[in-house]
C-alpha cells in the first residue's frame, strides 16, 4: 500500500479508539497496524475510553479521522455520544468510522448521526484504509477551502 497523499506536508493522522466496556482490542490493532503501514500516523488510545476522552484526545493530536472498534453492541449509545462531544469541542469537521460486530439494521441510523462509514467483519484491510484516506483528503481539501488556500 502507498503513502497517503500528504498535500499539507504531513501524514495523514488517525486516531483510533475503543469505546466503554468492551475490552477485546484485537481488531482494532490490526486496523492500527495496516494504517500505519500505509504510511499513515496511527494514534491508539486503548481499551476502555469515553467518548469525552475520545473527542478530547482527537481534538489535542488534531487527527484527520477517528476510527473507533466496538464489538459490546452499545455502538448506538457511545457513538451518539461521541458525536455530540465532538460537536461541542468544535471538532465535529473530524470524519468518524466505526467498525466491529454492527447488527446491519444499525448502519443506516448511525450515518444519520454523523458516522461516515461502517466496517463489518470480513471487510479488507485494503478498503478500510482506502476509505479513511478518501475521508482524510475531503477533510483537508474542506480545512483548505475554509482557509482560502
């Protein structure tokens, strides 16, 4: 896999997150792992965080997109919650992905509260990182148009 594009002069940076309870952090160090090797920055919060804790660390490593790993099945919950956070910090331009064990009845209203997109087992790593790097660019394509760049 190729670098990500770096039209700002850095590396695309990901923070990747593990929301409540749930403790099995398996899958998203393999995500972790494949974005780094892409040539991504990869910032790994560990297991257990709140969606404040998330948002804050977002917000202070100011990272292109947040990938988060939930398999306890209270993505609903922590991912509305995250999302007002973010809002609330004025962090809400920052691209939010979920992936993990999602019931597909799910998927639809999760992007309605701002998730960008939604991995379920079995999707490749190569499309997982070719989503977050397209989530990336339309982020800093969108910073630069802000700033008139």
């Amino acid at each position: 896999m190729s670098s990500p594009p770096s039209t700002s002069g850095k590396r695309v940076k990901v923070l990747v997150a593990k929301l409540g309870i749930d403790g099995h952090d398996r899958g998203a160090k393999v995500i972790a792992r494949a974005l780094r090797d892409a040539g991504f920055e990869v910032v790994y919060t560990g297991i257990r965080q709140t969606p404040m804790q998330v948002a804050m660390a977002a917000v202070q490593e100011d990272v292109d997109v947040i990938g988060v790993s939930m398999l306890s099945g209270a993505h609903m919950s922590h991912m509305r919650e995250l999302m007002k956070r973010l809002e609330e910090l004025g962090a809400s331009d920052i691209p939010v992905v979920l992936g993990g064990t999602i019931p597909i009845p799910d998927i639809e209203p999760l992007k309605r509260i701002g998730v960008r997109e939604v991995f379920l087992p079995g999707t490749s790593l190569r499309e997982i990182v070719e989503h977050v790097r397209r989530l990336a660019e339309e982020k800093r394509a969108l910073e630069r148009e802000i700033l008139g760049q």
